[in-house]
C-alpha cells in the first residue's frame, strides 16, 4: 500500500470516527433536550397539583370508627396507650356519651384580633356561605385569626385549618394548619393563629375572596365556608 493510500485509509477512519461522535453528541444532545423537557413538564404538573390539592386533600386511612369506650377496652392491657387516652379525655362523661361512632366538631366562631383595637367577631353562617362581603382589615395592619369550636361524639383525631384567597380570580395566599387531636367536652377548644400583617400599597388595597375549611385525617369537612372581604387604607 502507498502513502498516498495510507494517507486517504487514515482519512477515511478519521471521518467515520468524526462522524460516529456527531451523532453521539446528537443523541446526547437530543436526550438532554427531552430530560430537559420532561423536567419542565413536571415542575407545571407539580404545580397544577399543588392547586388541586387545595380542593382535594389526601386521605389517610386511619382505620375503622370506634366508640371511646371501645377504644378504652381494647387498649386496657398497653398501659402507656391507655394513661394517654384516660389524660386526653380527662373528665369526659362516657355514659353520656354513648356508642356513637363519628366525631362531631361545630365551629361556634371566628374572630380577627388586632392590636389597639377590639375584637372583630364573625359568626358563622348555617350554610356556610357569607351575604356580602364579611369583614375589612386595614392595610399594614397586624392582626391574628382566633375561632371557638366544640367536640362531641368521639375523638376527632388530626383537625387541620385551611385557607385560601384569591385577589381578581388569582390566588395570592394558602395557610394550612395542624391544630391537633381533640376530646369530646362540654367546653369550647379555642385556638388563635400566629400573628400576620396585612399587604399594603395600592395593589394590595381592594376586594378578596377566600375559602376556609377544617377537615379531620379521614378528610372529613366540619366546615367550608366561602366569603369576600377588603383591605383598604383605614378600617
């Protein structure tokens, strides 16, 4: 074989192994593209399933319904489990409170609490839906939210508080919070939220919708309710 021969061999290998690394920087490049793109296209599903969860909650199975006094028995023998029960329910009266089954919890009302000012007292709608818009908070404005409830039946076990709002068909806000595991008594449970301050400006001044709901760990709602309300510059 002549050195000119050599020369074009070479050149060709040369060429095939140039052009089998363009298509491996292709496909690398076309699977980046796609990794890429399915990235992307889970961050949107993962956001629309954030929104979604505001209106479905994931239910957790937390077994079967059972009476206090069914609970007590079965438990009789942990000694821990059953001192716990014993201090959750604390003077619960069980013959008056029978056999039922599912826990009852009525929210009695909502108040908006703010520095210097007196409490605002919002009863609760049977129906849940509120005529007009409810309240007005000033803008700037340092305020917590306090509701009253009251537990009947049975335990009501992992109640949680949601809200969301909206601003213009846009949601702006979404507090969820755990507020515990609670005993049927005659007593209202009360519980205020941490302290929050209202937006000011003039983009945050005008009308709002919300929605607030108090769900239980089998998903059980005791209460959605749906309201307006404003912020403007003074109260």
């Amino acid at each position: 074989m002549g050195l000119d021969e050599y020369k074009q061999e070479k050149s060709g290998e040369s060429t095939q192994v140039l052009n089998a690394k363009d298509k491996e920087d292709d496909v690398n490049e076309s699977k980046e593209k796609l990794t890429r793109k399915l990235s992307e296209d889970y961050s949107v599903l993962t956001i629309e399933d954030d929104d979604e969860d505001d209106d479905a909650e994931s239910t957790i199975d937390v077994g079967p319904q059972c009476s206090l006094k069914d609970q007590l028995e079965k438990d009789k023998d942990d000694e821990s489990l059953r001192k716990w029960k014993e201090q959750l329910l604390g003077s619960v009266d069980l013959n008056a409170i029978g056999e039922t089954l599912e826990p009852e919890v009525k929210i009695l009302n909502l108040a908006i609490k703010s520095p210097g000012r007196d409490d605002i007292l919002l009863q609760i709608p049977e129906n849940g839906k509120v005529k007009g818009n409810w309240f007005t908070l000033k803008e700037g404005s340092r305020y917590s939210l306090q509701f009253a409830f009251r537990v009947n039946n049975n335990i009501v076990s992992g109640l949680k508080y949601t809200n969301t709002v909206w601003k213009t068909g846009v949601k702006v806000d979404s507090t969820k919070e755990m507020l515990g595991t609670f005993s049927p008594q005659a007593e209202s449970y009360k519980h205020e939220m941490p302290e929050e301050t209202t937006p000011s400006g003039i983009f945050a001044r005008g009308s709002y919708s919300a929605r607030t709901k108090f769900v239980d760990d089998d998903n059980k709602c005791y209460l959605e309710i749906n309201y307006t309300f404003d912020i403007r510059k003074d109260w």
